[in-house]
C-alpha cells in the first residue's frame, strides 16, 4: 500500500490536529487522479498537509485550516459521487468558493451548506433568509416557503429534491402548480392538454434542466421517478416515497391545498412555495396559501418559514421594485 506525504506547507508540531477522511464508494485512484495529480493539486490550493493511505485521506495542520480543507474535501467527494470523477477545474472552483466564503465572515454560502452541483456550479443558500429555508426543510417534513418574487423559494425546493433523491431519502419527485391562473380557462386556451398546461410547468422544467443533465432527466421522466403535474391532476392519488414541491401555491384554493395536503404518503416530505403578495385567483376566493397559515399553525413537522426582499438574488433592480411596490400599497 502506498504512502504519499505532500509537505508543501510548513507546519508546526505543536498547532497541528489530525482529521481522517473515507472515500466510502469512490475509487482512490479516480479521485486522487492520474499520478495523483488532483492530490498535488489540491495540496497547492490548501494549507494542510494532505497524506493519501489506501481510501482514506488524512488532513494535518492548523486546526482552522483541516476544517477548511475538510469542507473541500466533502465537496469533492459529493461531486465524485455525483459525476464519477474529479476534474482539475473542480477543485479549483471548489477551493475558490471556499477562499471567498472564509473571506466574509458574515457569509452564508460555506461549503456545508451545497445542496447539489449543476453545469454551472453549485446551489446553495445566498442569504440569511435562504439558509434559514433551507434549515427548516431539513427539520420538518412539510415546510411552507412564503416571500416575493425572485427569491430562490421554487430553486431551492428543486435543488433539495434533487438532492433527497440523490442521497436515497426518497424514490421519487413530483412536481406540481395550479394550471389556471389570472382566472383564465384552460378550456379557452389553444393546442391540446400538454400544451394548453406546459407553459404553467415551465419554471419546473427550467428548474430542473439547470440541476439534472439532459439525456438523464429525460430518463427519470419517462420512468416516473420524475413527474411534473398540474395540480388538478394530484386528486385520488397516494404519494410515498416521495419528495412532493406545490409552486405558485398561492393561487390554490383552500380546498386545493387541503386536497394537495393529504396525498402526502409515508415517508414522503413536501415544500409548498408561493408569494401572497400576487394571488391570482377570482376575487372571493380564498387563497389555500393563506388560510393555511392558521390552520396548520404550531404542529410539530410542518415549518413556515418567511422570505424578503433582503433575500432577493435575481437582478438588483427586483429588490428596489419589490420595495417600491410595498411602499406604494402603504399610501
């Protein structure tokens, strides 16, 4: 068995501490890479010295810096899992995200908080309010997510599913939204059902393109192990195993979300999104979304949380028209 001692940092005895790490299903040679070139690599890119035994790796220096490179490591390890191999590119925007997370101490983007990679990184929470969604999803089964647009509330739901689906937590993932809004008819709208309801689902789709390679989602939708539905279309069923994501619920009727509620199977979790601020349903109607929020108030395993315009991430001129909005239905 083979002993590798990179020493390219200069450690004193006394500050070091000592982590193990297990590369449990991932093979040592794919992820070290070829002539163990990932593993110089990565030693340039960490203050810590790196020593590879076998499967497992052993992290030595100062105790912040094994903590950081503990944090990398884990990131590395979830992308070997997921894609099969590391790539130098990898480890250098692993790395990197890591520096400007350790950069801003106030920062609520640290690495233990990746819920998946995509093609065009990683997704995670950018905000306060982001981390605390993504919290209260992983300490209740039903978690309803309430705030304006823009604000990762459908994302995130996405990118936690994908990621339950990922780790085994669940078989599959459905994906719903009330097909009618703005009080239009569906009946009234051009092209046969799956184009009369596509252009509600699109978000969904989009949602889901960015997280799961294309030749791959397509295999998990034509399996079912991935379903977008409207919401009409969830009545009569029962739903285990599964990771169930209710968007725009706010244009559900209270009856609606009483029907989505209970289709809810064992071992199966839910987020409900939706913002109240933009409820489209004819006037009389009460919103599902808001009604709920006194229903199911203060049961155990169903979380609510609360986003803002502080938690908006999309272009910076949405938090200013949010705001301006607010303030204009003050006058």
């Amino acid at each position: 068995m083979r002993t590798y001692y990179y020493t390219g940092t200069n450690l004193k005895k006394q500050e070091s501490v000592e982590k193990r790490i297990t590369l449990r299903g991932i093979d040592p040679v794919t992820f070290f890479g070829a002539q163990d070139a990932n593993l110089r690599l990565l030693e340039s890119e960490l203050d810590a010295q790196l020593i590879a035994r076998g499967n497992e790796l052993i992290l030595r220096g100062k105790t912040e810096n094994v903590e950081q490179a503990e944090r990398v490591i884990s990131e590395l390890i979830y992308l070997a899992n997921r894609n099969g191999r590391i790539l130098p590119q990898d480890i250098e925007l692993v790395t990197q995200l890591n520096h400007d997370a350790d950069a801003d101490e106030d920062a609520t983007t640290s690495a233990e908080s990746v819920i998946v990679y995509t093609k065009n990184g990683v997704v995670k929470p950018r905000t306060e309010g982001q981390e605390a969604y993504a919290e209260c999803a992983r300490k209740n089964d039903i978690v309803f997510a309430i705030g304006p647009a823009g604000t990762g509330k459908t994302f995130l739901a996405v990118a936690m599913a994908v990621a339950a689906l990922r780790d085994k937590l669940v078989d599959r993932i459905i994906l719903c939204r009330p097909a009618v809004e703005a009080g239009e008819s569906l009946g009234f709208l051009p092209g046969d059902f799956r184009e009369k309801v596509d252009p509600y689902l699109r978000p969904l789709y989009d949602a889901l393109h960015d997280m799961i390679p294309g030749d791959k989602l397509k295999r998990l939708m034509e399996t079912r192990v991935v379903e977008i539905v409207p919401l009409a279309y969830m009545r009569g069923r029962t739903l285990n195993n599964c990771f169930v994501i209710l968007d725009e619920a706010q244009n559900s009727t209270a009856a609606q979300m009483k029907m989505f509620l209970t289709r809810l199977g064992g071992n199966s979790r839910s987020i409900i999104t939706g913002d109240i601020t933009q409820i489209d349903l004819p006037d009389k109607t009460i919103s599902g979304l808001v009604q709920i929020q006194t229903v199911l108030k203060g049961i155990d395993g169903i979380g609510f949380i609360y986003l803002s315009d502080r938690d908006v991430v999309r272009h910076q001129l949405v938090r200013q028209i949010i705001k301006a909005y607010e303030n204009y239905a003050q006058i």
